[in-house]
C-alpha cells in the first residue's frame, strides 16, 4: 500500500510536468498555465514563465522521484508518504519564486525584455 502511495505520487506529479511541458498555452488567460501578474504582463512575459516553469517542474518531478525511492527505502512506511508529501510541496512551491526571479532577471518592471 505505501509503495502505491509513492508510485501515485511520483506518476502524477511527472504527468503534471510533461503536460505543461508538452502543451504549453499559447495565449494569456486565467485557466491554465503560469499565472502570475507579472507573468500576464504580456505575451512575451507568458511565454517565458510557461517555458522557464514548465521544465523547472520537469527537473523537480525528477529530484522527487529520486527522494521517494530513497525515502520508500531508507524511511519506509507511512513516515516515508509524509516525508515525500512534505518534498513534493516544498519543490512545487518553489517553481514559483525561481520562476519569478528569472522573470526579473529577464524582464523590467513594465514587462519589457532587458538588453
């Protein structure tokens, strides 16, 4: 039961990641895709938020993984769900504010791409 707990875990944030990976939205919109004000500034802030956060979860999926194998082995049980629980928040919280520091670094206050 544990074990399934982890591969459900790890299958559907990996499913998550490819998805915004594979389908990225073309267009602003309130739904679907990396939605923050500064992201919504305009098409080009958009698009690089959707690129840049898309294959950082990609990589984070990825680090995840690799913590549940080594929590399922090394914690075992129900400590190892809750311990894979607490990564798996911690890495999808944290798309965010790398995101948006590589948005600034990129672009002004205004949206504008930086020379």
């Amino acid at each position: 039961m544990i074990l399934t707990g982890h591969i459900i875990l790890a299958i559907t944030y990996l499913g998550i990641a490819l998805i915004f990976r594979v389908k990225q939205p073309q267009n602003i919109n309130y739904l679907y895709g990396y939605r923050t004000s500064f992201s919504m500034k305009n098409a080009e802030t958009w698009r690089e938020a959707n690129i840049y956060s898309s294959n950082l979860m990609f990589k984070s999926a990825i680090v995840f993984i690799i913590f549940e194998i080594f929590s399922y082995f090394l914690i075992g049980g129900k400590d190892s769900i809750t311990a894979s629980a607490i990564c798996l928040t911690i890495l999808s919280v944290a798309v965010i504010p790398f995101t948006e520091i590589h948005l600034r670094k990129k672009f002004d206050k205004n949206g504008q791409a930086k020379n």
